[in-house]
C-alpha cells in the first residue's frame, strides 16, 4: 500500500491551490452576499480545465486519474462550494455520462463544449414528489413521430438557469420503475422548457439553483442517452461520480476550517495569551484534523478504486457520508474557535457552515449512503418497496 501521491499529483493539487487563492477565495464573499451566480468563475474553471479534468482528452477533457480529479475538487471545496458545485455537476455528472453512455455523436455535440466552459450542463433528476426514491419520478416520455414528448417538472436542480443542456430523466413505461426510465439529452432552448430561479437558501447562497418545467417539450430519438431502461443506471452511474465529487470539496471544508481556526487561535489573545493556549481550543482543533484527515483517507481510497476499474459504489458512500458530515461539524467547530468573529462573514467557516449543510442532503442523503452501506454488509435491503 502506497499512500503518497505521485509528483504530478502533488503538482495538480499545488497548482490548484494556488488558483483558489488567487481567483476563487476573494470572490466568495461578495458572490455570497449578492447570491450572484458567477459565470466568468465558471469559465475561468474551464479554461483551467477544471470543468472536465477526468474526461478524455479526444473529447476535450483533461484525462487526469480520479484521485487527480479529487485532489482539484478539494482544493475548489475550499475556496468556495458554490464554484466547486458547478465542478462537481458539469464534470461528474454530466460530462461523465456524456462520456459514458453517450454516442460518438453525442460526445462530439457537447463534451468539447462542456468541458471548456462554453456551454453548461444540469442533472434533471430530482422532482417536488421525487428525492431519495428517485425510481419512482414522474416526468414522462411519450414517443411521437421519430422521437420523444417530454412533460413534467424537476426541482432543485443546480446550475437549471444557465445550462446549454439538461439530463431529463423520464418515465417511459408508467408502473415499471427503475426498468422504463430513459435519460434524454434535451437543449434548454427547446420549445416548452422553462427554468425558474429557487431563491432563499440557508448556503450556497452564490450557487444556481432552479426548477425546471417540461411542457410538450419534443426531442429526437438521438436525444436519449443510453437506451430505454437505462435511465436508472445512468443516473445510478453518475452519481457514483458526483458523490464522490462532492465528498472531495467537504475534505477542502475541513482543510479550510482547520487553516482558518489555527491562524485566529493564535492572533486572538484572551486572558493576556493566545487562545490556542487554551486546551479547550486545541481539542476543537485535534478534532476538525482528524476528520479532515479520515476524510482525505476515505475519498483517496474511493479514487483510487475508480482508478483501478474496480467497483466503488460502497467507498464513495462511505466518503460521502464521512466526509459531508465532517465538513459539519468542522464548520460548526471552527466558529466556536473564533467565537463572535466566527459568526459574520468576515471569515469564512460562517460560510462554511451553511454551505456544508447541503451537502448531507443532496447527491444522496446521509440516511441513503447508510441504508446503501448497510444493504452492502447485510444482504439485506432496507430500502421500500423494491425488495
Ligand atoms: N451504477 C450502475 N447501475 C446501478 C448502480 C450504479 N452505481 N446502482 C444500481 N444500479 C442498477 C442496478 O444494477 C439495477 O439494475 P438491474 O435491475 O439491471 O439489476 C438497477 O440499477 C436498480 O438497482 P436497485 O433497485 O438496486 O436500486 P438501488 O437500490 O441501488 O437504488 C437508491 C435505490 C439507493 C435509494 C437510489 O434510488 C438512490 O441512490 N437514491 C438517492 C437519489 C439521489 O442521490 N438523488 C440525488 C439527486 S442529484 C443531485 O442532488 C444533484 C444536484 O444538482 C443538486
């Protein structure tokens, strides 16, 4: 076992940090109090080719290993989740279906595109009656003349407001869950989609968020990414990805609450010393190290499994889990460590705090990586009503 990172790793990692640093981290804040989307940002993570680094090169990607891709994520999850949101969709879940399960003329139409930051993409899957039993949604596919009706709706879906192009997940069959889902490649400028902004949120406050309406919405039968059927195992495939996408930017939390907390407890001087003087303090400190370095550890492992070719369903939930609920309390720690500071936005974790609070729910909550784990170490589904 080799836990070191190779030299282009280490120089991946540095150089993704030195671009946080120097474009992402200022940003933040303002982007934040103005919950402005912003789509230069968005840009300048493609041209740093940030926006598609584990796709292959031929399709415009970087072609980098997934615990390259990783170590990118963390370092954007630091500087700001919102940014690291529009990395972890655009890459994990779009592009890499794309990639995936697309046709080569598919792939030609919009990986080059996507990967640049030209054009943006969505993952319409979730629906207002659909989150954790994404099986059971509801938009529907009818077939028509030479192609496909959409209609329906989609909720909560990042980036939904300036996307080129949406994964819809469609219901073929009524009554047939998972087995009559089909995934279609559907332009926003088509006639009857609408997108409409969610505003509101407790974070990713500089993160877009919308709804997305299908009405008649007619697509052609090249549009359809995988065949009938395979809906579920695109959205299935996508978000073994993008769970680990998201699971990378809440060790970049944990990182960053860790580096925040230690240089205020040692400027910051109570009682006529520094407050990391202080046992209490250093212990909210040796905690948010742990976490951030388990953490770490639990999204390597799951890169390196995807690296190999080998399944890594359970480690990405694994990391998932850890690294989302760590990056939680690391955020709720670090404003203890910086006291009434902690509590504006003159430093980061109160950011942190209600940027990482999303990450448990989406992508997979919590309770689902845990019933995925559990399923795995049982045999035995707790999941209703499939088994
Ligand atoms: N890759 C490929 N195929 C997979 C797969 C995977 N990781 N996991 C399951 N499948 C396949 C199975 O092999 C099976 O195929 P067969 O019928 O041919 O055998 C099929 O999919 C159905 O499998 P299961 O019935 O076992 O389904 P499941 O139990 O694995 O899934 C669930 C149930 C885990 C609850 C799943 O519905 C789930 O993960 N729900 C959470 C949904 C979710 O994460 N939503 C996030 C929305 S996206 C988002 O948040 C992004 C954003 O923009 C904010």
């Amino acid at each position: 076992m080799n836990l070191e990172l190779t030299d282009e790793q280490r120089l991946i990692s540095e150089t993704a940090r030195e671009f946080v640093d120097r474009e992402v981290v200022d940003r933040a804040r303002d982007n934040d109090r103005a919950e402005k989307f912003d789509r230069e940002l968005a840009s300048m993570l493609g041209d740093m080719g940030y926006l598609g680094a584990p796709v292959a090169e031929a399709h415009g990607g970087r072609g980098l290993d997934h615990v390259s891709y990783g170590l990118i994520v963390e370092q954007i999850g630091r500087g700001d989740s919102a940014a690291r949101t529009v990395v972890s969709v655009q890459t994990s879940l779009v592009c890499g279906s794309i990639e995936r399960w697309g046709t080569a003329e598919q792939k030609q139409r919009w990986l080059p595109r996507l990967c640049s930051g030209e054009a943006l993409g969505c993952f319409g899957l979730t629906e207002p009656d659909t989150g954790s039993d994404a099986a059971s949604l509801r938009t529907r596919a009818e077939p028509s003349d030479g192609g496909w009706v959409l209609n329906g709706q989609k909720m909560w879906i990042s980036l939904g407001n300036f996307a080129e192009v949406a994964l819809i997940f469609a219901q073929t069959e009524p009554g047939s869950g998972p087995k009559g889902l089909a995934c279609f490649l559907v332009p926003t400028d088509s006639a009857g989609f609408s997108s409409q902004e969610i505003h509101g949120k407790l974070g990713l406050r500089a993160s877009d968020t919308a709804s997305l309406a299908l009405d008649g919405v007619e697509v052609p039968e090249d549009a359809m990414l995988g065949g009938i059927g395979d809906g579920f195992k695109v959205a299935m495939s996508a978000l073994d990805s993008g769970r680990y996408s998201v699971a990378a930017g809440c060790v970049g939390i944990c990182d960053g609450c860790v580096a925040s907390s230690v240089s205020y407890a040692t400027e910051r001087r109570q009682f006529g010393v520094p407050i990391a003087r202080f046992q209490l303090v250093q212990e909210l400190i040796a905690d948010m190290i742990v976490k951030r370095d388990a953490a770490r550890l639990l999204v390597w492992r799951a890169g390196m499994l995807k690296d190999e070719g080998k399944p890594s369903t359970i480690e990405t939930s694994i990391a998932k889990l850890y690294a989302t609920e760590s990056a939680v309390e690391c955020a709720n720690a670090a404003i203890q460590v910086h006291g009434g500071s902690g509590y504006v936005d003159d430093h980061p974790v109160e950011r942190y705090l209600r940027d990482a609070r999303v990450t448990t729910l989406y992508e997979g909550t919590s309770q689902i990586q845990k019933l995925i784990i559990g399923r795995d170490a049982t045999g035995i589904s707790a999941f209703l009503p499939y088994e």
